[in-house]
C-alpha cells in the first residue's frame, strides 16, 4: 500500500525550458507520477512535451515569472524574489498536511519558500542542492566572506535547513560545507549523482565528423555548456594563447552563459587562430559534438569544492573522452576523475598547467581512458537515480519527522 499525501514539485525550471535543471526536474516529477499524485509548480511559460502530459503524469501549475538576464544582477535578484513569493502562495493553496515537496537551489532563494510553506502546512521538504549559497557568490567574488550580505544568508540557511526533512547532494564533497552551517544535521543528507542522458558506448573520433571538418589540427579540445559564476572562462583562452603556436591542436567552444561572452571579447580583441566557436549545440546534434572533440575541458574557479557539480560531465564520459579538470582535488567531479583514471586535474588559476595537461594528453594513445570513461558513465545511470529519488521521497511520506542527530 502506497503511503498517502501527494508530491509538489517547485521548480523556476521545468518544460518547456531546454536547460539542464528543467530536464533533471521533469525527469524526476515524471518518475515519481508512476506511484503518487504529483503537482509541479513552474515558473516557465508554455505547454509541456506530450510525453510528460496526460494521465499519469504530473499536473503542472504555470506560476507567473520573469526571468533576467544573468548579467542583470539587480533585475535578476528582484525576479527571483517575486518568484519565491508567489510560489510560497501557491504552496499554502496546494500543500496540506502529510504531503511532500520537493524544490531545487534555482533560484537560491526559492528553498526559502518551500521551506516555510512546508513547515506552516504540515508537509515535509527536501531540497536537490545543485549549488550551495552564498558559498557559490563568494567563490565567484561576488560577495565577500563575511559581508553582512553573506552573513544574513548563512543565518537563514541555517533556519531553512532546520526546517528541510532532506537535503539531496549529486556531489560526496558537499557534506563538509553544508554541515559547517547550524540547523543541519548529517541525517538529512542523501547522496545522489546526476546521470549521463547518452547512451554510454564508444564513440570513434571520425574526420568526416561535421564539427571537425575545416580543421586541419589533429587533436581537438572541446568546451560545451554554461559558463556561469563558478567557471573560469579566461584560464581556458590563455591556455590556448600558449599553445598557438602549436598546430596539431585546436579549441572548439559551444555554449552559452556570462563565462562565453567572456570568451568572445577574448577572442575578438586577440583573434587567436587556434580557437573556434560554435553556436550552441541542438540537443539533437549533442552526440555529435561530444564526439567531435579528442579532450574536453571543464574549467572551475578555486574553492568549487562543495558548491557546484558539473552535469555535463556524466555525458563527457559516456561518449568515451578523457576529462581534464580545472578545480581543487577533493571536488566531486575531480574524485570521480582520479579514482576512476579518466583524465587529468589541473590547479585552478594555472592556465600553464592547463596548457601543459592539453599537451600530455595530445601526445597520449592510452585509448583505454575511452573504455574507462565508458564504463563509469555506465555507473551513473537514470533508473538508479530515479528510483533513490521515489525512495527519498517514500521515506519523508511514511516519516513525519527524522530523528535529529550530528
């Protein structure tokens, strides 16, 4: 017998939206429509897929958004805000007593309000921590360590995570971080990874790629995706400034976000001829791409251990390409790397040990690394992920408070 008490999902990000958060929402509320009652609160505009709609699956509860710029801090801080509070009064209309919902840290301040909502409706919450805040804001610089701005932050925290029943991790290094904060307890914690949505298999570098042609360089080093606060983007255009000269090796970058725009006014004041761009990717033309690239770089700012997971690095894997990390060593991504031989870890804010790993690894035949990349994308599976997650959540259903423990 299924517990009673139905599902709310609180998400900024949902279907129709195309980016990565929408996808792991969707694919979570639609796992956990199979077994109870799901309501997803959205905040973006337009019809879902028909696969994600009609009987069994969630209903879905449009709440009116605005969304900024990224560059827009200020815009971007007031929509978040106004946000959060309508999704708090769609909670106190939509929850009641024995129920659970589920939110995730886009926007920052949305956890907020579905924490409080929960707490003054009965319900039970849990929060998918894909970026922790303000700890993020101050790795990028945006706030300092012990601004009052910080200080409020990390004291509200503390009542939220007080009042969360779980915290759901994709990274093992977010323990530390989150248990310096007061309210939050090791018990609350679940670890669960994100999932590769390609087919892990190997996938041959092949010239008559599409992404290749034109390029005479014979090892390509590939970056895809966004480019946010936590990414370095100017380590990776000085690396390639080293490495000019060289000409077996070329830069293919795709992607978008404030770290991309960076990259191009890089670019178009050095018109550096072994860097090329790429408009961003289909997802149809996704396989292709990750394909088309001998290395990818994935280049973090200092201090990311904890506070954010690279979700594109599961897909990097499945399509058999070695890795090569920009961040501290104890970084979730960085583990998986090293523990599993995948590639190589470089120091953030060392584009000369960036410089010098793309030059190893251009000279390197250990095609093994693709059968390694293979085989632990192959670990990081959707079904394994999906059902921890309907197992978290049966757990809060059947459990109407965790024991408290340190």
């Amino acid at each position: 017998m299924q517990p009673r008490g139905k599902i709310v999902v609180a998400s900024q990000h949902y279907p129709p939206d195309t980016s990565t958060t929408a996808a792991i929402m969707a694919e979570i509320a639609c796992r956990l429509a199979i077994e109870h009652e799901v309501v997803v609160l959205s905040g973006w505009p337009g019809a879902s897929p028909a696969s994600q709609t009609g009987p069994g699956k969630p209903r879905v509860v449009a709440i009116k958004n605005r969304m900024a710029g990224k560059a827009a801090l200020v815009r971007r801080g007031l929509s978040e805000l106004l946000f959060a509070a309508r999704t708090f009064v769609a909670l106190m209309r939509e929850l009641r007593r024995g129920d659970v919902v589920l939110t995730v840290t886009a926007p920052f301040m949305l956890p907020y309000a579905v924490a409080a909502a929960a707490r003054f409706k009965g319900a039970r919450s849990a929060l998918i921590m894909h970026d922790l805040f303000p700890d993020v804001l101050v790795m990028a610089g945006l706030l300092k360590p012990g601004s009052l701005v910080t200080r409020t932050m990390r004291a509200v925290n503390g009542l939220m995570f007080r009042a969360l029943n779980a915290v759901i991790t994709i990274g093992r290094d977010a323990e530390r971080p989150l248990l310096s904060y007061a309210g939050m307890t090791r018990n609350k914690i679940r670890f669960i990874p994100n999932w590769a949505t390609l087919l892990p298999a190997p996938r041959p570098v092949n010239s008559d790629n599409p992404f290749r042609k034109g390029f005479s360089a014979r090892f390509i080093v590939g970056l895809s995706g966004n480019l946010g606060f936590t990414h370095d983007p100017e380590i990776v255009f000085e690396a390639a400034r080293l490495l000019k000269d060289e000409a077996d090796i070329h830069f293919l970058l795709s992607g978008w976000g404030i770290g991309f725009e960076r990259l191009k006014q890089l670019q178009a004041e050095a018109n550096l001829s072994n860097v090329s761009f790429v408009a961003r990717v289909a997802d149809t033309e996704l396989e292709a791409f990750l394909a088309a690239a001998n290395l990818w770089i994935i280049p973090y700012r200092k201090d990311v251990a904890g506070v954010s997971v690279p979700s594109r690095f599961y897909n990097l894997l499945a399509v058999g390409r070695p890795v090569l990390l920009v961040s501290e060593p104890e970084a979730e991504a960085a583990l998986t790397v090293v523990e599993n031989g995948l590639g190589w870890v470089v120091t953030p804010g060392r584009p000369d040990q960036l410089a010098a790993a793309i030059r190893t690894a251009s000279r390197s035949d250990d095609d093994a690394i693709a059968a390694r990349a293979v085989k632990t994308a192959a670990r990081f599976d959707r079904t394994t992920a999906m059902n921890a997650y309907a197992g978290v959540i049966d757990e809060l259903l059947r459990t109407p408070h965790l024991p408290e423990q340190r």
